[in-house]
C-alpha cells in the first residue's frame, strides 16, 4: 500500500467522489441556475425598474442633465435638442430569456423595453410632472372657489403607458450583449411616441451597430382621470419655450374611444379631459406621485432652471423644436391610425 501515491488511495478517492457529488447536488445546481438566469428571478425587474427611475430622476438642481456628462448629440453624434437625445442601457439574455429556438423570447422583449422607457421619461418628465401636478391642483382650487363648490379631492398624477409596437428583426442569442436606445420621436396634444432600438454592439470600434428590433410605445400623464398635455409638462420642466402667441399645434387624431372627466378642467386648459381616454386599470403606471412625494416649489424652479440653462432658445426655437416633433409625427402616422382603426374594429 506504501507504494500507491497518496491520491491514488482508496480513502482519498472516495472523499473526493463524496466531495463531487455535494457540489452536483440539487442545491448547487439551483445556486448555479440562479446566477445564471439572475435577471428573471422575482423581483429583479422591479429592482432594475427602480435603479434606472431613481438614477435618472433629478433630485439634486446640481444633478448632471442627461446624459450626464456627455455632450448633448443624437445618436449619429449631432448635436441636437436635450428632448430628443436617446438614453442607451444595455442587458443579456439569460437562459430563462429564450423559448424553444434558442434565441430571446419574443415576450420578453416587453420587459426590458418597461426598463429602457423608464430611464428616459423620467430624466425628461422630472421636474415637469411634479411642478404640473402642483398647478393644477392650485387651478382646480380656485375653480371651486370661483364656482363656490367644493374643493375637489387631490389626486395623484402619473405616468401611464398606452400601447407598443415591436417588429423582431434579427435573434439575440443566450447571453449576447446587447444596448436598448430609447428616444423621443414625437408627442401630440395627449400622447408622447418613443422609439427604441434593440442594437448588437460593434464587433470593432469605428464599426456598425446591427439593428436586432424596433419598437414604438406611447405614455400619457393622468392626473385623476385628467389628461395632461406633453407639451405643458415638458416646457414646465425647462424643455421647451413658451410658444409664439397664435401659434396652433398640430397633433396627432385622438383616440375614438370616450371618457368623461371626474374632475373639471383647469383655468389654464392645459390639462385636457380627453376624448379618448385610459383606464387606469388596464394600463402599467411607470411612474406615480402623490403630494408628499413632490419637492418642494424652490427645489423644482431650481431643477427647471438648470434644464433650461442646458440649450439655446436662440438655437432651440419653439418652431424648430415643433418642425422635429411633426416631422417625428409622420413617421408615426401609420401607428396612429392603425391604433385607432383597430379600436374602431373592436366597437
């Protein structure tokens, strides 16, 4: 026995069979396939949803403007107006991701566009939605005072996602890198449109990006069951100038379906109770406030003015922004319409 080397032993043999079949138990192979799949366990969506809404909510005036640190350039690298200025993450496909061919599930393209629209909008509703929020519930006092009714109760506002469209144009593999560039493309009296692009990472530097699925959703802002323009929320939050006075929008067809407003309008009329209208039960809410949950009135003018302070009104005018936004509605006309015809369809 004493010329059979030490690792060659019986004993020693034995130990490191037990010792391999613990680390192939049952227990290992769960730990293993949830690191590997770490993406899809419960909760993680919730947390990456999370993660992106509070890094690119502004909560700090001297918060860096989006995209932080960077110069403000479409994605061909042109300079071009903060609201349109995609914001890129990136993610991978886990094992869980794919369905039977062995490439991304057409399902869960769904899931990581929640994520990349959520980054956006958020950089580019805050400090809008809460300053709006605050307005209207002002405008709706005085209404009740003026009409000697009474006050009506105060509802939060949200962030409310309508529809979306996705056209799957190339697989992605089991754990392929891929960026997800969400932009906005257009916005109308009741809808902002968001285009965003699944892209597969160049190969080289200096090299093409591989377009792999384009997709096409719509949000509104619903303060209790009234809708709030883009626009209004936008140029509260130092995104847009004021418009020149008898200038007409031209926007988008609403919606054919009907919906009648809880609350009356204000003495503004920026907020609309549009004649197409969102259940709030059928739609995901992105993003809701209360009032407890709003910055106080210094903190967001100091928000709006660092916004503001990021692009040139002289450069930026109010017609050039809105020629981009129609021109970002005709490429959107055909989702429009379809959205409507479909409705139509169906009543």
């Amino acid at each position: 026995m004493s010329a059979i080397p030490t690792f060659l032993r019986i004993e020693n043999v034995r130990e490191l069979g037990s010792t391999a079949a613990s680390l192939a138990s049952w227990k290992s192979l769960a730990l293993l396939l949830a690191v590997i799949n770490l993406k899809n366990l419960p909760f993680v969506w919730h947390i990456r949803l999370l993660y992106h809404c509070v890094a690119n909510l502004r909560l700090k005036p001297s918060a860096p403007f989006f995209p932080k640190g960077r110069v403000i350039v479409d994605s061909k690298g042109k300079p071009t107006h903060p609201i349109f200025v995609p914001c890129a993450i990136t993610s991978r496909t886990p094992l869980l991701e794919t369905d039977y061919n062995l490439h991304k599930s057409n399902s869960t393209y769904f899931a990581d566009l929640d994520v990349s629209r959520t980054a956006l909008v958020t950089r580019l509703y805050s400090p809008g939605v809460g300053i709006v929020s605050k307005e209207l519930d002002q405008e709706f006092l005085e209404a009740s005072q003026r009409d000697g009714t009474r006050p009506p109760k105060r509802k939060p506002i949200y962030i409310a996602l309508g529809s979306v469209f996705c056209s799957f144009k190339r697989e992605i593999k089991p754990f392929e890198l891929y960026e997800m560039h969400s932009k906005v493309i257009s916005w109308d009296k009741k809808w902002m449109y968001i285009l965003t692009c699944f892209m597969r990472p160049a190969s080289r530097k200096g090299g093409e990006k591989t377009l792999l699925a384009v997709a096409l959703s719509k949000y509104v802002v619903k303060k209790g069951r009234l809708t709030v323009s883009p626009e209004r929320i936008l140029r509260a939050g130092g995104f847009l100038p004021a418009p020149p006075a008898g200038s007409q929008a031209k926007s988008a067809p609403v919606d054919s379906s009907t919906e009648t407003s809880a609350i009356g309008t204000p003495a503004s009329g920026e907020g609309i109770t549009a004649t197409g209208g969102v259940d709030g039960s059928l739609v995901r809410e992105v993003l809701k406030m209360s009032d407890d949950q709003i910055p106080d009135r210094e903190v967001l003018a100091e928000q709006q003015k660092a916004n503001s302070d990021s692009w040139s009104p002289d450069e930026w005018t109010w017609e050039r922004i809105d020629q981009e936004r129609l021109r970002g509605l005709e490429v959107v006309a055909g989702y429009t319409d379809l959205d409507n015809k479909l409705y139509e369809e169906w009543a």
